[in-house]
C-alpha cells in the first residue's frame, strides 16, 4: 500500500499543478478503471421498464393534464433511476470512483436488452454509442426501441476545473439528451448535472452532483431536480429536491408546484402533490431496484472498434495491477491511434463519424419560422439556450454563440454493415 500511497501523492501533486484537460493526466494504476468512458451510455437505460412507462400511461391520443403529469412523473422516475450506475456505482461496489479509459475515435460499445416482461409488451432495446470527437472528448449515443416508438439519443462533453485549495474537482456537462415517445407525439429534454469529485485528498474519491437539472416536455411540463450533498455539518450524501410545473410561466412564479420528490438519487426517495407535505408516499428506491445489464456480443465475435475487444489486453492488465502491462498494452492501442490520424492527415481523408453528424443550429429556426427538430422546439418552450453552454443554461445566461450539436444519423445505422449487435 505504501507504494500506492507515493503514487497518489504524485498524482495529486500533478493535478494541483495541471493547467489543461485534466482527461490527459495519467492517473496511478490502482484508480484506473478498466471499462472505456464510451460504455457509460449504457446507463441510460438499465431500467427499460422504466424508460419505456409513458408509452403505458393512457391510450395513445390521451392528451388530459392528469395523463400527462403522470408520464411526466414517469420520465422524472426514469431519469432518477439512472443516477445510481451513472455516478455512484463505482464507488459502491469498488470502494472508491475510477477513472474510466478514454475512448480512441471512432470507438464504439453497443448491445441491446432483451425483452424481459412477461407480457412481452417491451420489445428489445439497442444501444448505440460512439466516440465522435478525441480532442475534445465526446461521446454520442442512440437507445431505440422499435416496438413501442420510443427514442433517446444525445451527446456529452465535459469540462474539469481544478480548486487546488481543496482538490475538488468540478466538472460541467455539456451537451444533453432528447427522449422522444413518437407513439405518443410527446418529447422530452434532459439537461445534464453538474459534478464535483471529493475525498482526493484521502485517496478515496467520489462523485456528488450538484447544480440542477432540467427535465421539459413538449406538453409545458417541467421537472426541476436540485442537487445537494452531505455538507459539514448537515445533510446526507446523493440529496435531491425534484419539483414539476405545470409550465416554465409557474417554475418562474416559484409557485405550489403539482408535485414534489425528494430524497436520495442512490437510496429512496418519496413524492407528494401539491402542498400537501404531509401525505408522501413512496417514489422510487434505487438500493432494492436492481438494474438490468446490457447483452453485449463475446470478445471474440466483436468488431476491432468495439470497446471492449480494442482494451481487452488493457482492461486484464488493470485487473491484474501491473504497470508495466498497462503501460505497455495502453502505449501500443494509443500508439497505433495516433498512427492512423497521421495517415489520414497525410492523404486528407479525416476519420468518418459512424453513426452520428453535427448540425449548426445557429441560424435555426429562421426568424418567425418554427423548427422541426425537438431540441430546439423544447429549447423554445423551456427557454433554455441552444448554443454550446453547460448543459441546462437558460438563454438570458448564455454566453457562446456557436450551437453545433451531434445528432443520431438513421439512415447511416440502417446502411451499416460491419458492426452488428
């Protein structure tokens, strides 16, 4: 362990020192994780039973309020469900947060969940995610659903600052996700939390959110989750307080909202309506909810740009604690990397994005026209800004003036032939 200890201090020293991405750190081989950041999309969806509920909720035409507060509530629960993999489960099951391993371009992980229900009412569900950008790292990702309609796709970048007086680090989210029930005509924006990892100093980190998150549905709805941690002398760890409006105009009054949850995105949580504080009955417990994992391909039959055939050799040296073997197997995976950007940089023919395109929405939707694509028709309602801010930023707070996102590409995953699920 003493060895452990004089190389974390190392680190520790380096990141206090760090002016730049902190992604390009090299990170001692007890806090690496062995799984590829390109995995993480899979989170999303470990609850499919969940992700797909509104499509349940009435008939398809219902469009009454009570119907559409509960597939609100719904895609809330949803949302909340995700938080425990997505940020804790590490931690919990490893003892402390690791880093992942930075996806190469063009890298890609995919797979789907079988349908699992009795009834046989959810249908399979594929997962798409793809490394679209190295420098700066983003990773695009598509959930479909053929059976019941139903659609998420989205992108995340994240930026990481430095407080060197405490060795927090924070980190922004940039980028968003877009869920859409075509059955029901009903869309939905997700804006992403902010997040600080803690306890570096005691060679133990983990990840507390906080900041807020944004949940608008194309009927006026509105999910505003606050997130809080365990302070010094109050509170409890993973907190949060969701409230849903009937409309923005109600969120900005800061009036009785039609239903409040509040608890821990990691444990339970409870729900009341209206102000009726005393009444609360359960919400969603994450501790007893047990997530359903992605059905992914053997090593042996996946593509070389599938994640877990390309790390292989990294991922069983992680495993094993060696250095020398991470080293060695990571420099020939980067190596070989940097190889191929040089060969394309030579012949001028830049690597090709597999499933997924950027579009500029700066100059969309023209004045007095209304768009078409859900973004920016739920940016509109919501008043949330379209350009390239942290995720969750109203237009009166915007301060970028470029708004090019990366968006699903259909048509290239019906054509692809080469990587199969």
């Amino acid at each position: 362990m003493s060895g452990n200890s004089a190389s974390w201090k190392d680190f520790l020293k380096s990141i206090a020192s760090f002016n730049g991405d902190l992604y390009t750190l090299t990170a001692p081989p007890f806090i690496l994780s062995p799984v590829s950041l390109v995995e993480y999309s899979q989170f999303w969806c470990e609850h499919p039973e969940l992700f797909l509920a509104p499509n349940f909720i009435g008939g398809k035409d219902a469009k009454d309020e009570s119907t559409l507060l509960e597939r609100q509530i719904a895609v809330t629960k949803w949302f909340i469900a995700t938080l425990r993999s997505q940020y804790a489960s590490r931690n919990e099951t490893l003892g402390t947060e690791k880093k992942p391993l930075n996806p190469f371009l063009g890298e890609v992980f995919v797979g789907k969940w079988e349908d699992s229900s009795k009834e046989k009412k959810l249908g399979d569900t594929v997962l798409l995610s793809e490394q679209v950008s190295h420098h700066p790292p983003v990773t695009a990702y598509s959930i479909i659903n053929e059976k019941n309609n139903t659609y998420l796709s989205g992108y995340n970048e994240v930026k990481t600052q430095i407080y060197a007086t405490s060795l927090t680090l924070n980190v922004k989210q940039y980028g968003n996700a877009i869920l859409e029930y075509r059955d029901l005509n009903e869309n939905y924006l997700v804006t992403l939390p902010g997040l600080h990892i803690e306890g570096l100093l005691m060679a133990s980190p983990y990840v507390e959110l906080d900041g807020k998150s944004y949940i608008q549905s194309s009927s006026g709805y509105i999910t505003v989750i606050e997130f809080s941690g365990k302070g010094w002398v109050s509170g409890k760890k993973n907190s949060f307080k969701a409230k849903i409006f009937k409309d923005k105009k109600s969120m900005d009054k800061k009036g009785t909202p039609e239903c409040t949850i509040s608890g821990q995105w990691s444990g339970s949580s409870s729900i009341y309506y209206g102000d009726k504080y005393k009444k609360t009955t359960p919400f969603y417990d994450a501790a007893t909810s047990s997530p359903e994992h992605l059905k992914v391909k053997p090593i042996s039959e996946q593509h070389s740009l599938e994640s877990r055939k390309a790390w292989k050799d990294v991922a069983e040296a992680i495993k094993e604690g060696s250095f020398e073997k991470i080293s060695e197997s990571k420099s020939k995976l980067e190596n070989a990397q940097r190889e191929k950007r040089k060969q394309e940089t030579d012949t001028n023919s830049p690597w090709k994005v597999r499933w997924f395109k950027e579009v500029d929405d700066s100059t969309i939707p023209a004045l007095g026209q209304k768009s078409d694509q859900p973004f920016l028709n739920l940016c509109e309602i919501g008043g949330f800004s379209k350009y390239n801010v942290p995720s969750g930023t109203f237009n009166s707070d915007a301060k970028s003036k470029t708004a090019v996102h990366w968006r699903f590409n259909d048509e290239a995953f019906k054509n692809e032939k080469e990587i199969v699920i």
